[in-house]
C-alpha cells in the first residue's frame, strides 16, 4: 500500500510539473520578452518539488507560484500597453504626413483647376490680345505651381526622410530591447532560440553549449539577490569575453547561460575548457553595501546540431548533458565569506 501511495505521489507531482511547464511555455510563447522571469519560476519550483512534500509544503508551493503568475500577469500587460503606445505613435505620425500631403494636394488642384476654367473661357473671346494676356497669365500660373510644388516636394521627401530614419531607429531600439537581458547585457532567451533557428535554417555546423551555475541558490540565501545579481553581470562578463564575435552568448533565464558557437564540436570544446580555466573561481561581488568573495563554477553541457532535430530537441539534449554533469559530480564547496572591505552604496 505505501509503494502504492507512493508511486501514485510521484506520478502527481510529475503532472502538476508538466501542466506547469506548459503553463511557462504558453506563456513564454505569447510574451517572449517575460519568458526568463518564467523560466526561473519553473526551475524553482522544480527544485522544490518531491515526494515528501506535506500538505503544508505544497500549498506554499502553489502561493508562490500564484504570486509568480500574477507578477507575469502585469509585466505582460506593461509591455502590451508599451508596445500599444509605440505604434500608436507611429500611426499618427504617418498619419500626419499623409495629411499634409493630402492638403497640399488639394491646394495645387484648386489652383489647377482655377487655370483650366480661365483657359477654357479663351474660346469665348474674340480679342486676341485678351487671349494672349489670358494664356501669359494661365502659363506663369501653371510655372509658378510647378516650382513650389518641386520645392515643396523636395522638403516633404526630405522631411519624410527624415522621419522614417527615425521610425527606424525607433524600432531598431524596440527590437534591441527584445534580445538583449537587461541584467547581464548578453542576448536573451529570444535572441538566442532565433539564432538556433536561423543556424538550422542555414544547415550548417554549429554546437549549442548550456551553463549552469552551481551553488547559486546558496549564494542567494546566504547574501541576498543583489549580490546574486551582480555576480550573474560579472560571470557574464567574463564568459562573453572567452568567445568569439561570431558566437551568441546568452541568458537562458536565472543562474542558467547558452552559447551558440559556430564551430565543429573540437573547436567548441576548446572555448569551453578556456571558459573553465578563466572564467570559473573567486569573484568579488557586493549588495550595494558589502562585499564579498565567493567561488563559483558552473556544469556545462555541449551537443553539436546533428542535421534533423528542430532548435526545441538541440537544447533538450545540450540540457540533459548539462545535469548529467551536474549530478556526475559534488559540487565544489563554495567557500562564501565575507571580504573585509565595505564598498560604497550605488
């Protein structure tokens, strides 16, 4: 009966993991630019996640989740109302400039059709020196029209010019914003499935790399997010250093990092052994009021693309070398203490 219950427990706790990490997906799917607050959402929760939980445990569990939805929830509706605003913006500016072409252009049709009656009466006059007096004024009319409106034409093309440069730049900004990890300055999650995607789509030879750090949770518990923040920007720092310009370094989501490298699996292995010699050991970070030295080091698996899997199967596997190294291995002790020195708040 136990091996029963126990089972049975396990078999729950495994579907409320999967209905949850669908519950992620979905939602990363449809607001990518929320997908690494998510993502550290799931991953927590999968750590706290086994088959001793009490009833306690696992009420607590579905709070935090709940808060974590719900801090989603008004992030997503943020970036919606963001990108509302933003191409309202634009709307209405070329709106404008459609508007004043439009008045201009009516402006000169008045004035051409003033024209085409005055010389359309020429066949009711019988003086011919009114005639001619008629089509002198009607030419330097049509003259006169022509030359503002090659004015006017070139400052609207120079103005329109001018605005969509800025467009331009504009949504170069808004999409610079989507790949890029505000914390650590390295390309996001988005960024770094669209480059997956793309090197499939050339069916050339790349390998995908994926980093986790070991003992950052500690490092969190023991000193607060904000150090845990500023180690995340120095390790970034430093592994963004050891690749090369044609490599993606990127920010999975929480303490987990990716690389996609252009290069055969031998060549990867090498950035990736120089990534262990420079980039793992002692770190100096702070709170915005202490600091601190720890040591840190981080499992790391590597899968070459084999030719057929899609961009989703690729990072499963580089995934699941990652824990296995993960799990093969203690992790090193992280030596946290706390350095002498006090640094300066901000």
């Amino acid at each position: 009966m136990e091996d029963h219950e126990r089972e049975l427990s396990k078999a729950l706790l495994t579907a409320y993991e999967s209905a949850v990490a669908s519950a992620v997906r979905s939602c990363s799917q449809a607001v990518p630019a929320t997908s690494a607050g998510l993502h550290q959402i799931l991953k927590h929760l999968r750590q706290r996640l086994h088959a001793t939980l009490t009833a306690t445990e696992i009420g607590d569990i579905q709070q935090e989740f709940d808060g974590g939805l719900l801090k989603w929830e008004s992030e997503a509706e943020k970036i919606s109302e963001d990108n509302v605003a933003n191409v309202r913006e634009i709307m209405m500016a070329v709106a404008a400039s459609a508007s004043a072409i439009a008045r201009r252009d009516d402006q000169y049709t008045g004035r051409f059709n003033k024209v085409t009656d005055e010389l359309q009466s020429i066949a009711k006059i019988d003086d011919l020196k009114a005639m001619r007096q008629s089509v002198i004024r009607s030419a330097s009319e049509i003259r006169t029209c022509v030359e503002e409106m090659k004015r006017e034409g070139e400052s609207s093309i120079a103005e329109l010019r001018a605005q969509v440069a800025d467009y331009r730049a504009k949504i170069s900004d808004y999409q610079q914003r989507d790949s890029v990890d505000p914390l650590t300055g390295l390309a996001n999650r988005t960024a770094i499935e669209a480059r997956i995607q793309n090197r499939i789509s050339w069916s050339g030879t790349f390998c995908l790399a994926v980093l986790d750090l070991n003992g950052f949770k500690k490092i969190n518990d023991s000193y607060g997010h904000a150090a845990g923040d500023d180690l995340l920007k120095h390790f970034a720092n430093e592994i963004r250093a050891i690749f090369r310009v044609t490599d993606l370094v990127g920010r999975w989501g929480g303490d987990e990092f990716a690389v996609v490298i252009d290069s055969t699996p031998e060549d990867a292995a090498n950035s990736l052994d120089r990534l262990r010699q420079w980039a793992f050991g002692e770190y100096t970070i702070s709170d915005g009021e202490r600091s601190f030295s720890v040591n840190i080091s981080a499992a790391v698996g590597m899968a070459r693309w084999d030719g057929r899997e899609s961009a989703v199967e690729l990072f499963n596997r580089a995934d699941r070398l990652m824990y296995a190294e993960k799990n093969s291995t203690i992790a090193p002790s992280m030596g946290l203490r706390r350095a002498p020195q006090l640094v300066k708040a901000g």
